[in-house]
C-alpha cells in the first residue's frame, strides 16, 4: 500500500507533518479530513525516495573513500555491532556528505526488509558489481565481514596503482604545458617585435628565409584561423568520444593501443591484471566460476580481453578448463597461462591469481618507470626544437642583412 507524506493544518491551526498509507491520493485525503486535520501539501514518499536515490546514484565517489567505508563497516560488524547499527553509525559519523547520505538510505532499505546487497545495489555508480557479488558471496557465507574488507583491501590497492601513474605522468604532463605556453608566448608577443625587420627586408627586395616564412604563416594562422583550430579540434574530440561509446569504436582502439610500442604493453598487462585480481577475488570470496568470469569480464577495461574471458566461461560452462580459452585468444603471456593451467588442476586458482596480478602490478610499474624516464628527454627535445625553430626564424633575416650591409 502506498505510503503518503503530508503537511497538514489541525482546528486550532497548528501545522503538523507525517505520513499515512492509503490505495491512492485521495482515500489519504479523506482519511486525514476524518482526524480533522486539512491537508496543505501530500506527495508520494516513495516517489521521494526514489528521486533522492536517483541523485545519488549519478555521483561517483572515489575508490579511496569507499575502501575506508567498507573497512570501518568491517571493523564494526567485527565487534559485535548490529548490520542496521553500524549503517547508522556510518550515516552519522562519516565525514564525507554524500557517503554519510548513501548509507542513509542503505539502512532505510534494510530497515524495511530490503537484503543488505540489493540496498547497495541501488547505487551502481558508487558500489561497482564487483562489491555486490562478494558482499553478496559474504552475506550467504556467513563471513560478510571478511567479504567487505576484501574489497576495501582491492579498491585500495587499485587506488594505489592509480596513483602511481597519476603521479609518474604529471611532470611529462607540466613538461607538455609548459612547451606548449612558451612556444605561444614566442609565437603572439616576441615574433611581432621583428616584423618591421621583415617588412623592411621584404621592400627591399632581399626576401625572407624560408624558414622565417613558414614561422610567418603559421603566426598568421594561429591569430586569423585559431578559432577554427580549436572548433575543429573539438569536433574531432566529440566525434572520438562518440566513436569511442560504441562498440566497434572500443574495440578499434583497443586493438589500436595494444599494438602501440611500450605503451601498448603496459596496457595490455594492466588489462590481465584486473582480470586476475577481480576473478581471484571473487572466487576467494565463494562467488560461482560462470558469475565471477562475468563480472570479471567487464572489469579488464579492454574489449579484446573482455571477449575471450566471456568465451571462457561458454567453454567452462560446457565442462572445459578456463586455461583453454584464455590461451588461444594471445592476450594472456604464456607465463600466465602456465601458472592459470597448473593452479585449475592443482584447485588453488583463487590464490594463484591474486599472486599473478600482484607480480604484474610491480611489473607495470617497472615499465611505467621506463616509460616516464623516456618521455621526459622526448619533451624537453621537443620543447628545444620549438624554440629553436622560432629563434632560428627570426634570426636568420637579422644574420642575411648584417651579411648584406657588410
């Protein structure tokens, strides 16, 4: 029966407000009218609800937040601490809004009988399926709190590794910008400066070096036509990311970045990495083989790789070993798959996987440091070039008419 939310006025003017459940809007208006109270304002509650958990759900939190969520939950369901206690708990205590709001509502589900994992199933954005199905797992085990600081332990090592790239790309990234407001700056304010010089050689019939004439033009480029630059760059950046949300546009750059030298590799392990570490997880966990390929599947960021884990788990549903499949699609290293062969028949997968994507994580983080330390010069030689190409530009006139005087 719909429940009804309602400010209403008494007899003797008092405001008061609550709830009442009626068949409809109406029946909730009389049946007020009975206790004389005259309605003002009656809504759906659960209408409400669902619009502040649509709100919700369209805010992302970050997967350090959720780890020290899911931990503290651990540690209080650990203690004795009721699972609707410790909801209140985090509701209350937690110092970032929006959590302390989802949880909230998390309790107000499981309050009125909603199972704990369907609750956090109503916020996808915030509990990826990966959480779901181990909480699930734990929840049906009996080990819940064991479940929620596996995942707490993922997201925060994933965060980590995050971290680690964020932080070994951003002085390429400040080498980049810098190059690129430099080479502006010569471009718009320094070029100018010399363009008497230019006019005078030009009058007098000497000519420009072909190098100042191309510095020339592409000055002039930039001031008439710059906005059509950028338009276009845009466009071309809305078209990518069109291309890039469909299917065959994924799967184009997938197969583009794997073949990109250094780079390509680093992706490709990282791809293997999630796969193994999710998949481990979840069977650690108790998740089934077929639903833990599933949703380890959708967590490889790479569609290649995606593909042959979902026509892995065709194979295993059928009765044939995971390794199989896995091998012939060529994305897994054959190191991999030897270990991912010996651990299915040795039934210590869960274990073996989680090693394999510890291995690879301090692997790609090798490569990311050879990467970094080969960008780095790539920059700066760029950055010198551009530079020198402009001083060469204006330089070069000053030199031929300090040659022709002479």
């Amino acid at each position: 029966m719909p429940e009804y939310a309602f400010v209403a006025r008494s007899i003797d003017g008092k405001t008061t407000r609550g709830s009442i459940t009626a068949d409809s809007r109406n029946e909730a208006i009389s049946e007020l009218r009975q206790r004389s109270l005259y309605p003002l304002t009656i809504r759906d509650a659960q209408a409400s609800r669902r619009s502040g958990l649509d709100w919700l759900q369209q805010h992302k939190v970050s997967a350090e937040v959720l780890a020290a969520h899911l931990s503290q939950l651990a540690d209080l369901l650990e203690n004795g601490v009721a699972l609707l206690e410790a909801l209140d708990v985090l509701a209350r205590e937690s110092t970032h809004a929006r959590m302390a709001k989802t949880f909230g509502e998390i309790k107000a589900l499981v309050a009125e009988g909603v199972a704990f994992e369907d609750a956090l199933a109503r916020f996808p954005t915030q509990f990826p399926a990966m959480c779901i199905s181990i909480v699930k797992a734990g929840s049906e085990g009996g080990f819940l709190e064991d479940a929620l600081r596996r995942v707490a332990e993922y997201l925060e090592l994933q965060a980590e590794l995050k971290g680690r790239i964020t932080s070994a790309m951003a002085y390429p990234a400040f080498l980049l910008v810098a190059g690129f407001l430099v080479t502006l700056f010569l471009m718009l304010f320094i070029v100018p400066r010399f363009q008497q010089l230019f006019d005078r050689l030009e009058d007098s019939g000497a000519g420009l070096p072909l190098i100042t004439q191309i510095l020339l033009t592409t000055r002039l480029i930039i001031l008439e036509q710059g906005w059509l630059i950028l338009l276009a760059l845009g466009g071309i950046a809305f078209g990518a990311q069109q291309a890039a949300s469909s299917d065959w546009g994924k799967a184009l750059i997938d197969r583009w970045v794997l073949k990109l030298p250094v780079l390509g590799e680093i992706v490709r392990q990282g791809a293997v990495s999630r796969f193994c570490r999710i998949l481990g997880t979840l069977l650690k966990n108790g998740v089934p083989m077929l639903r833990a390929l599933e949703i380890s599947s959708r967590s490889t960021g790479n569609q290649l790789l995606e593909q042959a884990v979902t026509n892995s788990a065709k194979s295993v549903s059928s009765g044939e070993s995971l390794s199989k499949p896995l091998g012939t699609s060529g994305l897994i290293p054959p190191s991999t798959m030897a270990m991912i062969r010996i651990a299915e028949e040795s039934n210590t997968l869960d274990r073996v996987l989680l090693k394999i994507a510890d291995s690879i994580d301090k692997k790609i983080q090798r490569q990311l440091d050879i990467l970094v330390r080969m960008i780095e010069p790539i920059m700066l030689l760029l950055i010198a070039a551009a530079v020198l190409f402009i001083l060469l530009g204006l330089l070069l006139p000053v030199y031929d008419m300090s040659d022709a005087i002479g």
